[in-house]
C-alpha cells in the first residue's frame, strides 16, 4: 500500500507518520529522504578496473515509485534515465558501467572525462512514472521520505573498495523558511544544502532569524599523501544550481560579473603549517581536486559562493593508497565540513578559548 499521512512539525522537525526519524532541513542528515542525490559517480569505459555502485532501499513498509536521471559534470541531463518500484524494504542495485554501457554513444560521449565516465545521479519519489525531469514543469513529486541509498566505490581487480552514504533530501514540505526548501523548484517542497540553508538551520536551532549567506566560507577536507605509500587524495566538491545551466560557481560569476571567480585554496599540514597557498578556480557541478603535496593534513577552500545563486553544495575527499601489491591498496573516503559565510550574524569566540562556542550571536 502507499504512504497516506504524513505529519510536518513547524520549522525544524520532520516525523514520518510510520518512522521515528527526525530531520533538520538544511543538515544533510542521515535520515530517509524523498529525493536521493549520488554526488559523483566514477568508471572506467571499458572494462577498466574502477565502478561505482549505487543501492537504493525502502526503509518503511510501503510501495515507492522512484524515478532516476544520470546528469554529466556540467549539470545537464544525459538523456538516462528510468523508473522502477520499491516494494516494502525492497532495494534497487545497479553498476552506473552497466547502465552506461546500455547508453547511446552521444550520452557516453557527453559523460567522458579523459578515460573515463563521471557525473552525478538523482532519484526522486514521484506519485508516477514519468518521462519528465525534476526542474521541469509538471513533473509528478511525491512527498514520501521512504528512501535510503548507498554508493560503492569499487576497484576491485586493484584489492579495494570504499563506500558513501547518497545525499538524502527530505520532503519538508512549503511552509517552512524559503532558504530551507525548492531545491529543484520553488514550490517542490524538498530541503535545500546551500550556504543560506545551512546557516538558517543552525540560527533557527538556537532561537536566531535565517541571515543570508551568500558563500560557503569554509570546505575542509582531510587529505591523505604519504609518498612513501602511493598515497594520493582527491576532493570532490559538488556544487550545483538547479537554476543555472552550464557549469559551476565559476561559470555563473563569470557569466554574471558580481561575484569572484576564483576562490582561496590552503592546504596544511597536520602540524597546523600552511604547505600550499593559491586560488582555484570551480567550472563544474562535479568538480574532481587532484590534490598536489607529500605532507598529510587537510585542504581548506574558502568562500565559493552559493546562496545568492541557490549552488548546493557538498563536498567529501577520497583517499587511496596504491601498490603493486593488491592486498596493500585502500581507499578511505571522509565527508567534508562545511561552513557557511554566516552574513550578519558571527560565531563567539571567547578570549583564550581554543575552540568556538557552538552558537550563533547577532552581532552590534
């Protein structure tokens, strides 16, 4: 049987009638969602040795429709796409190889980067299937938050896999703060993660108003390059603006000429020593950071703008270790942490404190 009731609390808090989750829009919280976003996906074309694996599961005791889109790197739809039903705690388990493979040669085309294919995966619940899209008019949302899903990143033949939680976006429905829902469209109802949701959904826990964040002033990623074991770091950082059509941050401050179009890129050691000190510069929804150095530690990139122009953003670093000896190689993938530019509000600092106190003041 399908959902019937659903029960939405006022600002902060989502209770699925038949769950016990409970959701903060704006978090990106580990909690069943109506929309699910795989942020990158990577395989070899071919039979190459890297896949990437993607589960979706119906976390409650009724029957989903779901349909999904593969989208390349630039944010535009690769014409894949598909529908399929989750019966009670039934999951949905395909290699995006596979599912490539099956692609006309202009979608493959469209989705190669060098030797292989990348890009990123959404899944909605819809009340149908359909061959529509989700920023496109009309298409059928449905409010459920049914679904968990889960991405394996594989490599198989080289001895190592990793894997990632997908992005779960809850339905929170209309009525809540305009910087917490219409991550596709206005009216969808479904949570948003840019810079003004993050900073809404902290201000509104402790008892603040939303302040406008027009950029994402912190994106720490740990990174992993011990020379003496093959060790190599990426940061994916995925910024997306539903809106916009044609690449990343870069591309919309260059095409709108009011916001920077390169952003501060510090890489550190673990001892706190800044190693690297530059710019770079985000073109793409996917943007795939081939971190240089031999000192472990942790890369911070500053102020990519994202609230004023709606770019949802999220961000994790793969790490690997590689020899030739299989049983030696590992990956280990780390979620970033994101820290909105928090406009007119600031975060207390108190004189001698090695930390910051975990609220959120309205500044003089």
């Amino acid at each position: 049987m399908k959902r019937s009731t659903l029960l939405l609390t006022a600002a902060l808090f989502l209770f699925p009638l038949s769950g016990t989750t409970f959701a903060i829009p704006g978090a990106t919280d580990r909690v069943p969602a109506a929309t699910l976003i795989v942020p990158f996906f990577e395989t070899d074309k071919g039979d190459g040795v890297k896949d990437t694996l993607v589960v979706v599961t119906n976390a409650f005791g009724f029957t989903d429709d779901v349909h999904w889109e593969v989208w390349d790197i630039d944010g535009n739809l690769a014409d894949i796409y598909g529908n399929f039903t989750l019966g009670p705690h039934e999951s949905w388990a395909k290699s995006m190889r596979a599912i490539i493979n099956e692609a006309s040669a202009s979608a493959k085309s469209q989705l190669t980067v060098g030797s292989v294919y990348q890009g990123f995966v959404t899944f909605d619940v819809v009340s149908d299937f359909t061959d529509s899209w989700p920023t496109k008019t009309g298409y059928p949302f449905s409010i459920w938050n049914d679904l968990e899903g889960y991405i394996y990143y594989t490599r198989l033949t080289d001895g190592s896999a990793n894997g990632l939680n997908m992005l779960p976006i809850e339905y929170v429905g209309p009525s809540v703060h305009n910087f917490l829902n219409g991550l596709y469209q206005e009216v969808d109802g479904r949570e948003q993660f840019d810079s003004d949701a993050r900073a809404c959904a902290e201000a509104l826990i402790y008892g603040d108003s939303c302040p406008d964040s027009p950029d994402m002033d912190q994106i720490d990623s740990r990174v992993f390059l011990n020379p003496g074991l093959s060790a190599k770091s990426r940061i994916i950082l995925f910024a997306w603006s539903t809106w916009w059509e044609g690449g990343g941050p870069s591309d919309i401050c260059d095409f709108f000429e009011d916001c920077p179009t390169t952003y501060p890129y510090k890489r550190y050691d673990e001892a706190g020593n800044v190693k690297q000190n530059t710019t770079i510069s985000l073109h793409h929804v996917v943007n795939v950071i081939n971190v240089s150095g031999t000192e472990n530690g942790w890369v911070s990139i500053g102020d990519v703008p994202s609230g004023w122009n709606n770019s949802q953003i999220y961000a994790f670093s793969f790490n690997s270790a590689s020899s030739s000896n299989a049983s030696k190689n590992w990956d280990a993938i780390f979620e970033s942490n994101l820290i909105p530019d928090y406009g007119g509000m600031m975060m207390l600092q108190p004189a001698g404190a090695g930390h910051r106190v975990p609220r959120t003041l309205k500044q003089p």
